[in-house]
C-alpha cells in the first residue's frame, strides 16, 4: 500500500499540525506493509525542521507568489511520479487542495484529507468571505469526492456535518509520544528570575488571537494568584505577541507573566517536565497537540470546550473553562483552590487517558485500516461514519 502525505508545511510554521502530521507519517512508515512518501511545500522553517522527518525524507518544492495560498508549479507532476495507490492530503484552504484534485482526476485514485479542525464554526467564520470564494472554486469539491474526511473527535465530526458534507468521516485523534525520563534542562522560565518554589501555569502554542490569550491575561489580572506564575511560550502569529506584551505591561503583569518565546525538543520537554499546570483558553482548536503533551506529563489541565477533548472533564484530568476573563478567572480560582494531591490526581488521569488512546503506534494501525477500506482492501472500521 503507497500512500503519499501531502502537505502545505513540513515545519513549525504549521503549528500542532507539524507535529501531528508528522508523527502520525513516521509511525505508517513503521508499519511492515506501508509504504510512505511525503510531499510539501518550503517555507521559512523548513531547513531547520526537515530532520525531524527521518527516517523520512520528504521531497521540498518551492512556491511562487503568496505564500497563504502555497503555489507549485512542480507539485502535480510531483504527485503524479509517485505513482501512489492513496494521497492524504492535511489541511485546507491552500494549493495543495487544487493540486489533489488534479491528481484525483488525472489517476482516478481515492485522496482523503484531515480537516485539522478547520471546518470548525470559529475558523469558517474567520475570513469568512476569503473561505466562501475559495469554497466555491475548489475547496468544497474536493471535500465532497474525497474517499473519506478524517476528524479527529467526535465534535469535529458534527463539524463537518454540520457544514452540509455527506462524506464518509474517520474519527481518528492525534497522537503523542510518552516522555522518558526527566529532562537535564533547567525550565526556561529560570532565566527570568522565577523563585524557586514558586509555582507555573505553562501555556504552549501559537501566540493567535483564537488561543484567547489576551482573555488570560485579563483573568490573570483579576485572580492576582499568590505565588504562580504564568509562562507563555509559543511563536508568533501575525504580531500578536506585541499586542499581548503591551497588555501585560498595562497590567503591570510583567513581573508575573513571562513571554519565553518558541521552545521545541528539550527546551519544550524541560518547560513541561517542570510546569505545574498546563492551560489553553482558546475559541476554537481540532484536537491541541499540547493539552495531550501536557496530559503526557501528568500535569492538570485548564482547557475549553473547543479544545475537543471531553473525555479529560469526564474523567477528571481537565478543569472545563469558559473563553473569557471572568470564565478563564473562574476556573484559576477553582484550580488554586485544590491541594497538591488533588493536582497530582488529576495529572496521573491525564497520563491514563493518553496511554489508553492517545499513543502513535495505535493510531497508526486504526489508521491503516482505514486506508484499506477505502482502496477496497479491507471491511469499514468502526471508527468509519458514513451516515
């Protein structure tokens, strides 16, 4: 079975996608009967983060004019030499969607695409227009002849019916990889000056308005929590880190709030290893790569209902809060008000639920069954809706 990924970023530049999109292509690689080959267009982090593919070696074309769109003049007769029995397509909106319908067409072979979390209400409503003309010309075909969607959770499933697709959907999450042992790193918050003993809500992500960061700073000026500091470490989108920072100087937050800039690898294992809590207040998420990596680390969680991932509140790993100063404050208040064992419980449920569903050897296997249902090798699995 030779499946192409196809993707808009091989790097950082994508966010949580670089590394679920990633992942998830390394660990097929390693499964005896599939052969992966990956595709994707050069930005400006590529170079830095192409060995993170190995074994891997994708093949980089470059793009033409802007870069929010991604042409490549090579990338159909790149596609086409692969010579691929399935393309998996990630994310929308872009070339590389016009790209796999031409190779659809040209091959008369099946293509699936991850919708990473875009078809979602917050991100059509953002740059609603841009997405209704780009829906028009070519998005929305190539949602509705794909082979089959690929949601990552139950919500993200309403999502795209919602949005008026008939397609079939699997429902199949991301996946992390569980630490090893404790990372030789101090965190990266000692560099700023953060007492020993003190305590650190970590937030790790792209520094976007969805993320409801500006809402955290605001909460975070209410609660006014005793002895905590809150580390925000992530890269910047858009020039939103200049809007939050003059915030927190507004605030007169600086000394308690520290902006620490994109931490990967070691530096980021060090920033959770050493965190005592993990919160994302965003507006609207697929399936947050980071709220699994905190769980990972058994760290307690703070985390809204667009993050997608309902079985932490269930079963007690996460602490459910509302995008807003004063929901975001609510649920600081609620977290300061538990004991360090509470916290420690709270954390080892966290841990469970990733090992129990959230590792990617396991969803690369569902993930290939899924493959051979749609080149008609194999039965529908049950994590396939067709309804």
């Amino acid at each position: 079975m030779k499946t192409t990924i196809l993707t808009p970023s091989l790097s950082r530049q994508a966010g949580g996608i670089f590394e679920a999109e990633r992942r998830l292509s390394q660990a097929l690689h390693r499964l005896p009967d599939v052969e992966i080959e990956v595709v994707g267009l050069r930005d400006e982090k590529t170079t830095a983060d192409l060995p993170d593919w190995a074994p891997l070696t994708p093949t980089v074309l470059p793009t033409w004019g802007p870069e929010a769109f991604g042409y490549s003049p090579d990338l159909v007769n790149t596609l086409l030499g692969t010579d691929a029995d399935l393309l998996h397509l990630h994310a929308l909106w872009m070339y590389t969607t016009v790209a796999a319908l031409q190779w659809r067409r040209a091959t008369q072979r099946p293509h699936v695409v991850s919708v990473h979390g875009m078809l979602d209400s917050w991100a059509v409503n953002n740059a609603e227009w841009k997405k209704q003309i780009v829906g028009w010309l070519y998005e929305h075909r190539s949602l509705r002849q794909a082979a089959c969607l690929h949601a990552l959770n139950d919500e993200e499933y309403e999502a795209i019916r919602d949005y008026g697709l008939e397609t079939p959907v699997c429902v199949v999450p991301n996946g992390v990889d569980l630490p090893g042992t404790a990372p030789d790193r101090a965190p990266p918050w000692a560099e700023t000056g953060v007492p020993e003993g003190d305590r650190v809500l970590l937030f790790l992500g792209r520094l976007h308005p969805k993320k409801g960061l500006s809402e955290l700073l605001a909460a975070w000026e209410k609660v006014e929590p005793n002895g905590w500091h809150l580390a925000i470490i992530g890269w910047d989108d858009g020039g939103h880190e200049a809007v939050l920072q003059d915030q927190a100087t507004e605030a007169g937050l600086t000394d308690r709030v520290h902006f620490l800039g994109p931490r990967f690898g070691e530096e980021k294992g060090a920033a959770f290893h050493h965190a005592d809590a993990f919160i994302l207040p965003s507006h609207s998420e697929g399936l947050p790569m980071a709220v699994l990596e905190a769980w990972s680390y058994r760290l307690p969680v703070l985390m809204t209902p667009a993050c997608n991932l309902s079985e932490g509140f269930r079963s007690g790993a996460a602490l459910s809060i509302e995008p807003s100063a004063q929901g975001i404050a609510d649920g600081l208040g609620r977290l300061l008000d538990r004991t360090f064992d509470e916290w420690r419980e709270m954390g080892e449920k966290g841990r469970a639920l990733v090992e129990q569903s959230y590792t990617w050897p396991q969803i690369a296997r569902t993930m290939r069954e899924v493959y051979r249902w749609v080149l008609g090798e194999g039965p529908r699995p049950d994590c396939v809706y067709v309804d």
